[in-house]
C-alpha cells in the first residue's frame, strides 16, 4: 500500500495549479449530480447549485493560468452537474430510489462482462500490432458453439471450452490473413464477422428449427451470503455483489490479469515491442509473426468468452445476431480506454450502464428504453471521435510486418 500512496503523492505533485484546479473542479462538477442520486438523496436545490458554482470558479482559475483542454472540461462539468443536480429536484425520491438501486450496479457489471472480455482480447490483438475489427464475429461464434456444446455434453464448462475453441480458430484464419498473406486488417476482420454471421445462422437454422431447448446447462451464479451479514451495508453489498455469475468475477480477474501479463511481464514486453517496432524486436530475436499469431488468438478466445457469457451465463439461449453490435462497442472501448486494461474496462463499464439504466428508467419515469438503449452507442461515437482525449494507439498496428 506504501507504495502505491507513494506514487499517488508523486503524481499530485506533477500537477500544477491550474491542473489540480482543474481537476477538483470537473469532481465537484460531478459530486453536484451524485449528491441527489440514493443513497445520499439530497432534496436541496442550494446543494448543486453551490457545487457547480464552485466547479465553475476552479474552471475560471484553471482557464486564467492557461490550463486550457482541463479547465474546459472542468466548465462543462461544473454546467451540467448543476444542471442535471437541479433537474434531478423535480423527480420524486420514490422514483430515484426505483431506478438508482444494487441492482443497477449489479447490472452494471453484467452488461460490461461481455464488452470486458472482448476489449481485452482486442487490447492483446492490437498491442502486438493487428487491428482485430472481427471481435464481433468471434463473439457471435463463441455464443453460438458455447450453447451448441453444452446441450451436446450437457455441461457448461464443456460448452465454454467449445466456444473459446472455435473463437479461437475464427481469430487464426483473421490472423493467417492479415500476418501471412498481408491483407487488409479492416477488411479482413469485416469479412470474419460476416463468415460468423453467416456460419452461425444457418447452423443455428439447420440444427434448432424451433429454437434452442429448454434446460441448457448454464453457468452458474456464484452466491456470496455472507455478504447479508455485515453491518449497515450488508443489505447494499449483497445486492450488488451477493449472486454475481460466475463468469463477472472470472472476467473481473481477466483484466487484471490483462494488465500483468502486458505491462509485469517479458510476455508483455515482447507483445508490446511487436506493436511498437517489430525490426527492432526481430532484431534482438523476437519471432514477430509468432508473437502476433498468439496474441490475435488469444484475442479471439477472449472474444468468445465474452459471447459464451451472452448465452449462457445471460440468457441461456442462442438467437441469431444475438451480439447486436457489442464487438463493435468493445473495439470502441479499446480506444477510449487508449489500449490501457483499466481505463478500457472503465469504459465498458461506463457502456454497461447506459444498457443498463434502460430498464429501470423506462419502468420507473416512463422514458422510452429505445431512447435510452442508444446511450451506448452515442458513446461509442463520442469515443471513436477523440472527444474525451485523442488516443494514440500502437506505432506499428494495422501494418503487416516483412520480414527480412
């Protein structure tokens, strides 16, 4: 712990004063809107009216010393918070406490495990240098031979190891193209979504013609009880945490385990050495190719997990296109996250919930959940963009590799 307080202390001394004005000001800007979320409810419209001034006046002085990209941020923070703040004021408690509940957080989690298996997988992919655009596709085919090989085997694990399998073996043809033959990244990953898209749907025609049957072997939920017991909190933290399925703590560990292997690990180091500069790598002995074939599988497999999760762990049931686009998101959470485990998990988590809060906010405020549904993918959009920060990705990603 020691160390990590340390290195939070060195940082705050890296900021300068309009930084760190800046910063305590876009917190503020958010705290304004928090503060009238449950549990805290605050019924006052003088709380984020004085905390949105507040963040406005740090923007001002963040602004005056030149810190110009933090302080309009911190402005903008400042506006919204107190207006959403004051927003919030007209909607009774009872509603708030319907919508903004350990549920929400608890379905929070579910939604960004598919996108976080996915993100990960693609973070390995395009840090060895191969633009993985197929994630979707390899998605669909992990949740399509994910059901397929629990009803065969009448066992989940055998159905997961089906679906990691052959989400493996799609991202091997998408990485025999793009390393070997030197094609088009984006073209070919295109191409692997509609061969999933393709393959799957007319297996799923050919085998289930009146739909998967009932009493599929899912993933099971993992309950933690003891959770109920502890004092004050219990309540909250077993609705949050209490009957996660088993496969929200294994991609939890996942990115964890992202980060190590990537960034603690000379596994790590040669990963990112061939995204960065693969002569330089080829040079000190490194096989490019080697590296890149394992990475763009690995990402697969993690794609396919994220789609096991969908039909079985989520719904327990396959249905065509059942990924609706969540490759696509993941990819964007790749770049929010600027190809970073954490902060792409944080993306997704924030993509969770915008899915997420569709449900409560159509039941509780009557706010069509089509409306609410597309929040996520505006998200998308603001991140492809680089409105949050422009993202630099690997020097060498999307550039087939020559060897000598």
């Amino acid at each position: 712990m020691s160390a990590y307080a340390a290195s939070a202390r060195d940082a705050a001394r890296r900021l300068d004063p309009g930084q760190g004005a800046a910063v305590a000001g876009i917190g503020l800007g958010l705290l304004a809107f928090v503060v009238t979320l449950p549990p805290i409810t605050a019924r006052s419209i003088g709380v984020p009216l004085v905390l949105g001034f507040i963040a406005l006046a740090l923007a001002i002085a963040a602004l005056a010393r030149g810190e110009r990209k933090l302080g309009w941020w911190a402005v903008v923070a400042g506006a919204l918070g107190a207006a959403a703040g004051l927003w919030i004021q007209g909607v009774e408690q009872a509603t708030l406490e319907g919508i903004f509940t350990a549920g929400l957080i608890a379905a929070t989690l579910r939604f960004a495990t598919p996108l976080a298996f996915a993100a990960m997988g693609g973070i390995f992919s395009e840090r060895s240098g191969v633009v993985n655009i197929g994630l979707e596709g390899m998605m669909l085919v992990g949740a399509f031979f994910a059901i397929w090989g629990a009803l065969w085997s009448g066992s989940w694990v055998v159905g997961l190891g089906m679906g990691m399998l052959f989400g493996g073996l799609l991202a091997l043809i998408h990485g025999f193209f793009c390393i070997h033959l030197r094609a088009d990244q984006i073209v070919s990953g295109f191409a692997v979504n509609l061969l999933a898209l393709g393959v799957t749907g007319f297996l799923f025609r050919q085998l289930y013609p009146s739909g998967i049957p009932r009493g599929v072997s899912r993933v099971p939920n993992v309950e933690l009880a003891f959770l109920e017991d502890i004092p004050l909190v219990g309540d909250f933290l077993y609705g949050v945490f209490g009957s996660l399925n088993l496969l929200v703590w294994a991609m939890l560990a996942t990115v964890v385990l992202t980060y190590v292997v990537l960034f603690r690990t000379p596994i790590g180091l040669r990963i990112r050495a061939c995204g960065e500069h693969p002569r330089a790598a080829d040079t000190v002995g490194i096989s490019v190719y080697g590296v890149r074939y394992a990475a763009v599988i690995t990402s697969g497999v993690l794609a396919a997990l994220g789609g096991a999760f969908l039909s079985l762990g989520f719904v327990g049931n396959f249905a065509e296109n059942m990924t609706s686009g969540r490759g696509f998101i993941a990819l964007a959470a790749v770049i929010f996250g600027k190809w970073r485990p954490g902060w792409a998990f944080a993306a997704t988590l924030l993509f969770g919930f915008g899915f997420a809060l569709a449900i409560p906010l159509q039941r509780e405020a009557g706010i069509s959940e089509n409306l609410i549904s597309t929040v996520p993918y505006v998200l998308t959009l603001i991140a492809v963009a680089g409105l949050i920060g422009r993202s630099i990705p690997p020097a060498a990603v999307g550039r087939p590799y020559i060897k000598q």
